[in-house]
C-alpha cells in the first residue's frame, strides 16, 4: 500500500449555456486560474501495476463582482492505473 498526495495550480474553462428561454437563450465560456489538492492509495496488483483510487478538491477563482458569480469548487474522484517500468 502507497499512499500519496498532489497539489496544483490550473486554468478551468466555465461554459453556460441557456436553451429554451426565448430571448435570452445563449451561451457563454471563460477561463478561470484554480488550485487543487487531493490524496489516495495505491495498491500493487503485481510486479509490472499498481491500481489504486484517489480524490481531488478543486477551487476556481470565477468571483465576478458585476454579475454575482461565486467561486467555484467541485470534487473528483478516480481509479488509477499505473505501470512500472524497469528501473524502478
């Protein structure tokens, strides 16, 4: 068992898009800086792999004073797979 832990920084692309409002149907996308962290385990399935699950708490900075926009923030969740290589 490997646990293990990862952070970063980032660009999000937000998209909206509104359908069946008459006139004000439309859409709209912007990029937005963010960070991230998250943590998980890694398990040895044999010599050569390795499977394991992870989660990452991402927060984006899309505060926009003149149209109320919060930040933003979701969370991952994943399998993995990994493949070792000789040298390790």
């Amino acid at each position: 068992m490997k646990p293990w832990i990862t952070y970063g920084v980032g660009f999000y692309n937000m998209k909206v898009k509104i359908e069946d409002a008459g006139a004000a149907n439309g859409d709209d996308s912007e990029s937005n800086p963010g960070i991230n962290g998250g943590a998980g385990v890694d398990f040895a399935a044999s010599e050569m792999m390795n499977v394991g699950v992870g989660g990452k708490y991402h927060y984006v900075l899309s505060k926009d004073e003149d149209t109320g926009a919060e930040n933003s923030s979701y969370i991952t969740v994943g399998l993995r797979v990994t493949f070792k290589t000789a040298a390790q």
